[in-house]
C-alpha cells in the first residue's frame, strides 16, 4: 500500500496505532511497527526517568520507525518531549496544546511532527505551525474524540487543509481503511482495536469487555476526565461522572498522578490552584479519573475501574495478535476493493 502517509513515516500500511495511555507500552508499539504499521509510545503516565528507557526499549524491539504521543495537558509534558527531541524519536505526535517550538526542534533533526486534533480550529493551527500530519478524531474515539461523528469531520478536515489526514475513531478494520481513504484520509489510527490484542498490556478482563460490549455500551462525557471523553458506560463510570465532592477526592488521588507522572505533590497541587478555576476543575477531575483507570487498565476491575473505549468495540469479536490484525486488514481492504470496482 502506498499513500502520503507511508511515504511520509516510511511504513509499509497507512496504519497507526494511537498513543494510548497505560497501553500504547514498547512491546505494543515495536509489535505494530514490526508488523508495517506505526507504533506510538504513550507517555502521558511515564516519569520523565521512565521516557528515556521506554523510547529505548522499543529501539530494542524494532528497527522500524515508531512515534510518541505527548499530551500537553498533562504536568511535565515538556520535559518528556524534550527527551523525545534528544532522542530523535521518528514522529512525535502533540496533543492538547500547541507543543510550543516542538515542531520546529523535530524538524532540526529530521522527525515529523503530529498533532492530534478534533476540529478545524486546531487542525489549521497545527497546519500553519509546520505539523506533517494530522491525526484527526472523531465523535466515536475513545477517550478524547470531538463532537463530530468520523463520517462528517474527516472529509471536512480533509478537505480544509493541505496536509495529510490519519483517521481515527471508529476505526478496526480493512472497511475502516477503504472508507478513511475514500473520505479524503491516508490511513487510519486505532485505539481500542489495538488495546484488544494479545501483545496489549491491558488486563485480560479489559479485553474480554471489549469483545463482549456492544457499540451502545459506551458513554461520552465532559464529566469523566474534565474534558469530553468516550468510556464504557458502567456503574464506576457514572459514579465517577456524578461524583460531587470532586475537589476533596482530587486531593487524594493527585498524590497517585503525581507519583506516576514524576512530579513533585505540593508543585502539582499548587499547579492545579493557580491555573484558574476552570482549568484546576478540569485537572481535578482528570487526577481522579486516572486512579479508577489504572484500575481498569492493570487490574481489570469493572466495579472500580473505568475503561476507555471506543464504540468500535462493538464491533471486535476477538483478542488476535497484532500481526493478525495487520494481516486481516490488508486481506479486507484489497477484498472491499475488488468488490467496490464491481458495484462501482
Ligand atoms: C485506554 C486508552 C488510552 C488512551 N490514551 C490516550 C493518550 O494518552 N493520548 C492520546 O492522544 N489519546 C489517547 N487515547 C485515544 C486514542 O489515542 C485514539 O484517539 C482513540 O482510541 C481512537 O479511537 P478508537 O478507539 O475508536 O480507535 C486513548 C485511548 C484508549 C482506548
């Protein structure tokens, strides 16, 4: 397969596996670059102690080209992507926030930079700071997606900028692939369907969910996380969204991110205060949410933990290896061709 995209990241398929907090760890990322695709190493829970060896780890694991996902939301992103500049880490790949003079240190050493974005106001801010690409998600993401439904905010986004378009959201298999290229898109990044596979740090439990949740069994909410983010809908999942004493249990739990994200306690709480009301609601909400995540992700605990999915879940019927994943796409993806030019 060749599209802007392969020849951009020097991959053999337009397939991205998406930064995924607690999953996206080096044996998944070297799995799917392995196998054709683009691994991006999550590093929204590493200490800055952590980045360095995880990057390393996947240059163990594979001689191919892999990326990294900064969220910049996250207290200590910029120490960590200055450890993926140092490490000239193929693609760096920025989201929430604009990544600063990010791009323009990737470029120093010959990486691509990409920014992950929801709608056109941040794609055509990222297209005019010198982004390569765009990973552009929709309503039925995991975690954070926008308003607007893949079907619609691809072409759209496509069609509004000049550089390419990865989609994602709702994203699983060779139909995705045809369909996101048909939009206007150059291929495809999944989460939950890369979460479900046998290389995947994610608790069997998580996986077994994932196979048996239909695509109604998700919910979206600007209450889970502090910004609008797709979960399973269960009883964790609402008593974390009707959570009133949010503020008094964040104090608790930003202990457990502060200690996972390397960051100083006091620094982070104080962080959290002074970065206006709004902000520090969101935070608070996003410190409590990482606890009963964790708990799902590691622990596979549905009565405690929360599991980011996508809806696409819906459609998973197995946990199969990633080599099989990549395998049965590229089988579909010529099939669907083939009988496309028949109807068409
Ligand atoms: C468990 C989990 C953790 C995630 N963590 C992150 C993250 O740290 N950074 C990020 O940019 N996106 C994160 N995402 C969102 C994915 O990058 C991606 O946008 C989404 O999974 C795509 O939709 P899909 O699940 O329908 O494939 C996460 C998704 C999941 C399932």
């Amino acid at each position: 397969m060749k599209t802007k995209i392969t020849d951009l990241f020097n991959i053999k398929y337009p397939v991205v596996c998406s930064g995924m907090t607690g999953i996206s760890r080096p044996e998944l990322v070297a799995a799917v670059s392995n196998a054709g695709g683009l691994g991006i190493l999550a590093t929204a829970d590493l200490r800055p102690d952590e980045t360095r060896p995880a990057v390393n780890k996947v240059r163990e694991l594979t001689d191919k080209p892999f990326g990294a996902n900064v969220p910049f939301i996250i207290p200590g992103a910029e120490e960590k992507a200055d450890i993926l500049i140092e490490e000239k880490v193929d693609v760096v790949n920025y989201t929430l926030g604009t990544g600063g003079d990010l791009i323009k240190a990737v470029h120093e050493y010959g990486g691509k930079a990409v920014a992950t974005v929801t709608n056109h106001k941040h794609a055509l801010s990222a297209q005019r700071r010198g982004a390569d690409a765009l990973i552009v998600t929709g309503h039925e993401a995991a975690a954070h997606g926008g308003d607007v439904t893949s079907l619609v905010l691809i072409p759209s986004i496509s069609d509004a900028v000049d550089i390419p378009v990865i989609a994602a959201g709702g994203f699983a298999d060779g139909r995705g692939l045809v369909v996101a290229l048909s939009l206007g898109a150059e291929g495809i990044a999944m989460g939950t369907r890369f979460m479900n596979t046998v290389e995947s740090p994610a608790h069997n439990n998580m996986k077994k969910l994932s196979v048996e949740k239909q695509i109604y069994d998700t919910i979206y909410s600007d209450r889970i996380d502090g910004l609008p983010c797709r979960a399973i809908h269960s009883k964790a999942t609402e008593r974390l969204i009707k959570e009133k004493f949010y503020l008094i249990s964040a104090l608790y739990n930003s202990r457990e991110a502060a200690r996972a994200f390397g960051f100083p306690w006091l620094k982070l709480a104080v962080g959290i205060l002074l970065s206006g009301y709004k902000k520090s609601k969101q935070l608070a909400k996003m410190a409590n949410a990482f606890r009963v995540m964790r708990i799902g992700m590691e622990e596979g605990d549905d009565k405690k933990g929360v599991f980011l999915m996508g809806q696409v879940t819906g459609i998973l019927k197995d946990t199969p290896t990633v080599a099989e994943v990549m395998e049965k796409i590229v089988l579909e993806a010529g099939k669907v061709k083939n009988e496309l030019s028949l109807k068409i």
